[in-house]
C-alpha cells in the first residue's frame, strides 16, 4: 500500500512566495487604471471609437488583473487550508496512539 504525506514545508514555502502576489495584481490593475485614465484625457473628444476601445481596453484588462488576484488570494488560502488540516491530522493521530498506550497529550 502506497504511503503519501504532503510537504507541510514545501507547501508553507510557496504559500509564502504567493503571499504577495494578490496585493502586487491589484497594484498593477489601479496603474493600469490610471495609465488607460490619462490617455483618454490625451485623447481628442472627435475621437470616440478610440475613447471606446480605451475604456474597453481598461475595463476588461483592469478586471483581468482583479479576477487573477481573487485566484491568487483563494490559492494562499487553500494552500494554508492544506497545511492546518495536514497539522490538525498528525495531531489527531499522535493523540489516538497516545490515549491508546495511556499517554496524556496537551492538545
């Protein structure tokens, strides 16, 4: 029978490297935000099919980057889900044996 464990390290370090990454996404859709805002302010007012595309452009892109740091934030989430529950096994097994050989454990 094939044993698995998880890599409660491995998993805490890409938890951390991802960390930041939800606020850095959100960083970049306001940039861009503002970068799409000031160019439509260059733009000529006769020039509305270019005004549309820059507001499309805005829209979808600037939404594109919230919908990646939504992923991002739910993906730390899940990985400190993955790492609390893997912790919260060891510790219900290391309790099982113990009250099995009459050892008191501090939970």
């Amino acid at each position: 029978m094939a044993r698995y464990r998880i890599d409660d390290v491995g998993v805490s370090q890409v938890r951390r490297s991802l960390a930041t990454d939800p606020a850095m996404f959100r960083t970049c859709a306001t940039s861009l935000s503002v970068t799409v805002s000031s160019a439509q302010g260059a733009v000529d007012a006769d020039s509305d099919g270019l005004l549309r595309a820059l507001e499309r452009f805005r829209v979808v892109h600037v939404g594109s980057l919230h919908a990646v740091a939504d992923a991002a934030a739910a993906l730390v989430g899940d990985l400190d889900l993955v790492v609390d529950s893997d912790r919260e096994t060891q510790l219900g097994v290391a309790m099982a044996f113990s009250a099995m050989i009459g050892l008191e454990v501090a939970g």
